[in-house]
C-alpha cells in the first residue's frame, strides 16, 4: 500500500524534526544548593575526648553490643507504621514521576465502528406511492488509529519530569529521616527502660538497708543509746525513698509500652519478654563522627531540603514555559468502507494530519503571578534549605557537647563509686575489728548503694546521649539487615 508507506514516512519525518526542534528549556537551571553559611566548617567544633573524625558506620546500635536491642531496632524498621506510610509516600511519587515522563511521549488511541442507516429518501418516495417497501439500509464500516503529540519545545513537559524526580528523591529521603528517627526513638526507650528498672533494684535495696538500720535504732532507743529525734529522721528518709518507687515503676510501664508500639505491637507485649533487670548499654570508647560536609551530605531532613529547592526551581522553569506557544501535532489513520469485505483495500486508506498551534498571549497578567509565585517558592525552600543546615550543625554540636560533658561526669561518679566502695570495704574492717557499729556498716552500705545508683543513672544518660548525638549524624537510615 504505497500511501500507508507515504503517511507513515512523512509523520515520522515530521516527528523527527519537530524532535530535533524540540528541548529547548527556558526558566532557571538547578546549579545545586546554596552555601549556608559564609564560614562552612571543616571540622566540628564541640569534638571531645571519646570522638575522631573516621566515617561512622550507619548501623550504629550494633556498637552498643545488646542482643535485644539489636533485635528491637530491626523488628521496628520492618514493621512499623511510620516506616510502612513513608514507603507509600515514596511508591506515589515514583507513579508521579513515571506519569510525567509518559506525558512526554505521544497520546495513541484505537477506534472501531459500525454505522447502520436506512435510506430516508427512498423510504419517503416509497411512503408517497402507497408502497410498503422499507427502504434500503446505508453501512459504514470504519477502523482507525489515532496518536497526539504536544511538542516540547520550551521545556515545560521537561520541567515537569524534573520536579517529579526530585519530588521522589526527597520522599526517598523522607522515608530515610523515619527510620534515622525511629532507630534512635527505640534505642531511647531502651536505655531508659533498662535505666528506671535498675534504679528500681538499687532502690529497693536501698530500702531494705534503711529499714534495717531503722530496726536496730528503735533497739538502740529502747535501751537508750539512740534518740527518738534519730529515729524520726531515718523513718523520714525511709518513707521519701519509698515514695521514689511508683514513679520508677511507671517509668518502667511507659518505657514497656512506648518499645511496644514502636516495634508495632500492643502495649504489654513485651511486659515478659524484658522483665529480667540487666543494665543499660554502654557506649563504645571511642565514636566515629565523620565530618561537617559528610554530615550534610548524609542527614535525610538536609537531602530533602535540598531536593525540596530543586522542585521548586523546576517549577519555576514550568512555568515559565506556558508564557509560550504550545505545538501539537495530531494524526488519524485508519480505514473506511460501505463493505467490511472491502474494508482494508488499499482505496479505502484515510489519514488526517493537523498540527495545532495555541497560544494566549492576552492573559492580563495571570501566567506572570504564577512565575511569581513560583519564584517566591523556590525563594522560601532554599532559605528552608539554609535553616535546615544550620540546625544540622548546631544538633550535631550540641550533641557532641552534651556528650563529652557526660563523659567528664560518668568518670567523676566512677571514682566516686569506687570510693564508696572501699569506705564500706573499711567500715566492714573496723567492725570485725570492733572499732565500728552494725549501724555504720549499714550506713556505708546505703551510701555505697546510692553512689552505684548515681553511676548507673549517668551512664544510661550518656548512652541517651550517645543515641542523640548518632540521631544528629543522620545515622540509622540503612535498609533492614543491610550494614
């Protein structure tokens, strides 16, 4: 069929040429995000002993050597609900971006019909002479294809890619900052589960010390070598270090249930499973950081930032685009015929061609505010971009603070604890030796209970602390089982 030959080379030289044609992309281009400061750090400023500036590792909890801690973190990074909407979020943008790419290829279409009709004059002659002839009935038989194709001359189908691609770049990184989030929420309530329930030991411990010592004043008092002013006070201390414990078992209770729902469970789930008392982790001795740029480069809530400005820009080019005429070209191919014998003889071949041209260049401004508003967009997420930043650095430096001076403190109630230790090691001595009371061994033993319960309660802090300050890396973001 030399004109179905002769159609399809002119449409496809047609389109080839309209595609060379095409790409030209007005509006402002990407060129990366802004500087956030004048002064970008080369290294962080708040480094402390305990610190060096190697690249950390992303499973960061894994240094913390917990078994269950480990397997909490896991089972909230895969069954959590947080992480399960920000998966979906990601999958819609993804679908957004393959839509916009295919609205840069041709829209095709197929038809098929059938037109059925009796012949309206010859069933009037026939009406007129009294006939009852019914008429003879009209067939059209048509089969066609059809495609349009809006040329992107000025870039605005480009444009729209573009901000679809970052769009779900910064999902990406937004289903990231849920899991830097949630690792560091669950290894939070960790520690300080592990922390209230072992104070609540001490506690008790400490309480059944008291309560003994309060035994032998009351002997002492009756036989007159206590005074009743001594046994009123140690009853008050007794029953202010009593009053500690509700708090600490609702701390425990909150703790259980805040792990419970961060690894998708029922409040209570884990009541069995993390009963036993053992200690909070420890951090390792030395922690890696990395630096300031790798910082910027890794946090999640600085990515989507980043990626928020580049949407933005391609707005802007978007819509800067419609200022311009838009080119489409339209096509139908197809064939027609009285017969669907005869349907598909070459003869009976039709096509229409029609490039369209639109153009409103009298829109009274409105296109013009919408560049506007696209631009003050694009304005508002790179001074986002630049917020963003700066809080970077300062939870970073703040965390790293917050770290070493807890360092500094956890050794200090060390040698205090020691100490302890080796007074009520002494006073143990001088009884056996008979120079000290049962009362003053009791007593050393109370203050060797409270300095333990003053070590444990710091160091579990510094663990928190360590867990914010590996939340303030953009650490934790890795894939289930990934290292």
């Amino acid at each position: 069929m030399p004109a179905i030959r002769t159609v399809v080379l002119i449409g496809c030289a047609a389109l080839g040429m309209l595609g060379c044609l095409a790409g030209c992309l007005v509006g402002p281009n990407y060129k990366g995000p802004p500087a956030a400061t004048a002064d970008s750090p080369a290294a962080f400023r708040r480094v402390g002993a305990g610190v060096d500036a190697t690249e950390p590792v992303a499973r960061w909890w894994t240094s913390l050597n917990d078994a269950e801690l480990d397997r909490l973190i896991e089972t909230s990074l895969v069954e959590s609900p947080s992480v399960a909407a920000a998966q979906a979020r990601l999958r819609q943008a993804r679908a957004s971006l393959k839509e916009q790419r295919a609205n840069e290829l041709p829209t095709t279409g197929a038809s098929a019909a059938y037109v059925g009709t009796r012949n309206i004059t010859s069933l009037l002659s026939n009406s007129g002479s009294g006939s009852s002839g019914g008429g003879s009935v009209l067939s059209l038989y048509a089969l066609g294809f059809d495609a349009s194709w809006e040329i992107d001359f000025f870039g605005a189908r480009a444009r729209a890619v573009e901000g679809a691609a970052a769009a779900a770049q910064a999902s990406q990184a937004s289903l990231a900052d849920v899991r830097v989030t949630l690792s560091a929420e669950v290894a939070d309530a960790y520690i300080q589960l592990r922390d209230a329930q072992q104070r609540l030991a001490l506690t008790q411990r400490n309480i059944d010390i008291e309560a003994r010592i309060l035994e032998l004043l009351e002997i002492r008092r009756t036989g007159g070598t206590a005074s009743t002013l001594d046994v009123e006070r140690l009853t008050n201390q007794l029953d202010t270090t009593r009053a500690t414990l509700s708090a600490l078992r609702a701390s425990v209770a909150q703790q259980l249930n805040r792990l419970a729902i961060l690894t998708a469970r029922a409040p209570g789930a884990l009541d069995d499973e993390l009963a036993a008392v053992v200690a909070a982790p420890a951090p390792p001795a030395s922690v890696a950081i990395g630096d300031p740029s790798a910082l910027l480069r890794r946090r999640p809530d600085v990515v989507v930032a980043e990626r928020r400005l580049a949407q933005q820009t391609a707005s802007v080019g978007q819509n800067v685009a419609a200022l311009f005429p838009k080119v489409s070209l339209l096509g139908d191919v197809g064939f027609a015929s009285l017969s669907a014998r005869t349907l598909f003889n070459g003869s009976h071949f039709t096509y229409v061609v029609a490039p369209i041209l639109q153009w409103n260049p009298l829109d009274f401004g409105r296109n013009r505010a919408r560049i506007a508003q696209a631009e003050a967009g694009r304005d508002e997420a790179e001074a986002d971009y630049r917020r963003t930043v700066l809080e970077a650095l300062e939870d970073a430096e703040t965390s790293l603070a917050r770290y070493g001076q807890q360092r500094n403190a956890v050794t200090d109630l060390g040698r205090a604890k020691e100490s302890a230790e080796r007074v009520y090691a002494l006073t143990e001595i001088r009884l056996h030796g008979g120079t000290a009371a049962t009362t003053d061994v009791l007593d050393a033993d109370t203050r060797r209970v409270q300095a333990e319960l003053s070590y444990e309660q710091a160091l579990a802090q510094l663990s928190q602390y360590y867990v914010a300050l590996q939340k303030s890396l953009g650490l934790g973001w890795v894939e289930p089982g990934a290292s």
